[in-house]
C-alpha cells in the first residue's frame, strides 16, 4: 500500500480513530495527499469516508491519530492538539446545499472574506473572479433561494474558494444533483481544479466518479483504508477481492484446487488455469475476471484461452451494444456485446479468456 506521497504532502494522516460510543467509526485511517491532486475518498456508505473528511475539517475531534496541515499539526489526540474548523485553512462543501438562504449570491461567497476582514475592493474583485469561474457572474444579485440545485452547488464550491484554501474538502458535493448536471458539474471541477492547483479530497460512494476524477483513489471499508492508489493501479491491480469487487466491474466463477495447484472452473470441462492455485489455503478460490477480458470463439481468441460454458439469462439493447445477462456455473453477470453479436434468451454461449486476466481469491 503506498500511502507515502513522494512530493510534498499538504495534508498527512496519520492512524486517525473516532469511536461513538462502543461503535469505531474510523479505525486507523492513513493517507498523505499531494499538492494540486485530486484526492478520493472511495467506499460504501456507512465506511468512515465523512468522518473521516469532518476530522480533517476539524469539525470532528480525533480519539486518536494526528492529522499535519501543510506541516502544521492541527489534530494529534496523543498530544492534547486540537485546532477549531474555523482555524484550519480548509474550503468545504457538503451534500446538502450549505449556501446561506437570507443571502445574494454575492454576499454567499463574499462571506469567507468578510469574515477574515478583507478590504471592499479586495473582497469584490474576489467574488466576482470565483462567480466568472463557476458561471455565476450572471447571478451575483440573485437571492440564493431562486437558484437551482446545481446552481447552489456552483455558489457554495465559490465560496468555498475564493480565500485560497489550503485544502478543499468535498463530500459527495453533486450527487443531489441529476446525472447529466453531476457529470457537467464534475467536468467543471477538474478544470477548476487544473487552473488553480487546488489541492482536493473528494468524498464519494460512487466508483465511475472516483475512477473519472481522481488522481488517486483510496479504497475504504469498513472504517480503514484498503488500497491507495491512481485510478488505474486501483483498477488494474486490486489488492483485495473487496476492491476487486466493488471499483469496476467483475465475473466472479468458483474454483476447485486440485493437485499440483491447479484449478478447475466447474463452469468448463476442460477450464483449468495450470498452478494458479498454488500458495492457498482451502479447497476452493475465487477465480475474477473483468467482462472486458472475456471474448467469443472465433477470431481473436488467443491459445490457450480458458474456456467456460453459459446460457444467455436475458439481453437489453443498447443502441451501440447489446447487454446480456449471462449465468455460469450459478453465478449470473452482465456482458456487454457488439451489437452485430445476436445471441437469443436461453441459448448456450462458450466464453473465453486469458489465463493471465484471471485473478484468484480465497474463496
Ligand atoms: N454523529 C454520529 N453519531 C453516531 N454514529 C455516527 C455519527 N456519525 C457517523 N456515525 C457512524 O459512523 C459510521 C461512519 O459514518 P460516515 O463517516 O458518515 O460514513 P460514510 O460517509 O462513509 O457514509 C456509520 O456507521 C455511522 O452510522
Ligand atoms: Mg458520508
């Protein structure tokens, strides 16, 4: 797991805790995340992802582990170190539109600035930059409640920015939004992102938006940290069946571990992947392998492909390709096909693979 960030780190945690009650909320988090990068935090709801981003925030006290602001320690339980929210150098958008109602747009994102008592000229010029930056400039008069969804979300990550934060800390900031606006939204983002250098964690439960924006992703579960890495590494190379599993798309077919370590998929007579099973434990592996690995018989099947037996369950049509369900040895996954690929619910279909794109797991 390569946590260490070989540049400069802005932000470093450390083995970060938080319990509630006799509950771990977060259990050990670490990660060091570079200046100007897209940090993600990735996992289902419910893994650590907010709590984690809130201590960052200081919006949330550690019970133990430190956290190092650009080399300044703002969290660290073992020493007694807590600096407020309103002390860290952090931008921060939630979920929920967070803009102040009773507020113009301008005077929204003019708020970080009031605050730190920055002069009127400064503070104009400012806010209009940002509001220019996310499309707002239409709009600085415009009370916040007559601004739409995503409108609201452009003024809250302008405010969010307009003082140069060290830090920008985004939970799951579009996903109220629809999927067209949150991927026009997240496209904004990285521009934003590019143009300023702004260095981002990026909270979200959701893997296409991880892999799409990310530099590099940490994989979280259960309230620690799986796998840290650039997308593709994420994607290419998992370091566990969970990751496998949950970033991208997988088959999973059992394996039987016979002597001399090698395996047999029930799933194909004739389906054996030659000491793949040697080094584990147990009768049985997981055998994973992405959809996009699997071809028909025919052309470009390489020797030695691995060859499993299906029934096509069900199929949908979708313009430029057909999606199938098919069913392998009890297990049902989608496939998706060329279009010119016609294969009938109910009939059987013979896929292949390489046995290099097969990766196994303990069962
Ligand atoms: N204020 C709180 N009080 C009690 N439990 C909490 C609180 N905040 C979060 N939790 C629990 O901590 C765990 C992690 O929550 P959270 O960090 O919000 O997860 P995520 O953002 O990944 O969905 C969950 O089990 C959640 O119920
Ligand atoms: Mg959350």
């Amino acid at each position: 797991m390569s946590g260490e960030a070989a540049g400069s780190s802005v932000l470093r945690v450390r083995n970060l805790v938080k319990r509630y009650g006799d509950a771990v909320a977060v259990d050990g988090v670490g990660f060091d995340v570079r200046e100007a990068e897209i940090f993600s935090l990735l996992g289902h709801s419910g893994c650590g992802k907010s709590t984690t981003l809130r201590m960052v925030a200081g919006l949330e006290e550690p019970d133990g582990g430190s956290i190092e602001l650009r080399g300044t320690a703002v969290s660290d339980a073992a020493r007694g170190i807590h600096v407020p929210a309103e002390r860290r150098n952090v931008g921060l958008v939630f979920q929920s539109y967070a803009i102040w109602p009773h507020m113009t747009v301008f005077e929204n994102v003019a708020y970080p600035l009031t605050a730190r008592r920055r002069g009127h000229a400064d503070i104009r010029r400012r806010v209009l930059e940002m509001c220019e930056v996310v499309g707002m400039e239409a709009f600085v008069d415009r009370p916040s409640t007559a601004l739409s969804g995503g409108q609201q979300q452009r003024v809250a990550l302008a405010r969010a920015m307009v003082y140069e934060p060290d830090i920008l800390l985004l939970d799951e900031p579009f996903s109220n939004l629809d999927a067209k606006l949150r991927e026009e939204m997240r496209l904004q983002l990285q521009l934003l992102q590019a143009r300023f250098n702004t260095t981002v964690v990026y909270v979200t439960h959701d893997q296409t938006e991880a892999l799409a924006l990310s530099h590099r992703i940490a994989v979280m579960r259960d309230g620690a940290v799986e796998q840290i890495g650039a997308p593709e590494d994420i994607y290419r190379n998992p370091a566990s069946f969970f990751v496998q599993s949950f970033v991208g798309r997988v088959v999973v077919l059992r394996g039987e571990i016979r002597e001399a370590g090698d395996v047999q998929l029930p799933a194909g007579p004739d389906a054996v992947l030659p000491g793949a099973g040697a080094g584990f434990s147990g009768r049985a592996v997981r055998v994973a392998v992405r959809p996009e690995d699997i071809f028909l018989p025919g052309t470009s099947a390489p020797r030695g492909a691995i060859w499993i037996e299906g029934r096509i369950e069900a199929r949908s049509y979708g313009g430029d390709h057909m999606d199938y369900t098919v069913a392998v040895d009890g297990a049902e996954f989608g496939l998706r096909l060329a279009k010119n690929a016609a294969f009938a619910p109910g009939e059987a279909i013979r896929l292949g693979f390489a046995a290099e794109a097969a990766r196994l797991w303990p069962a």
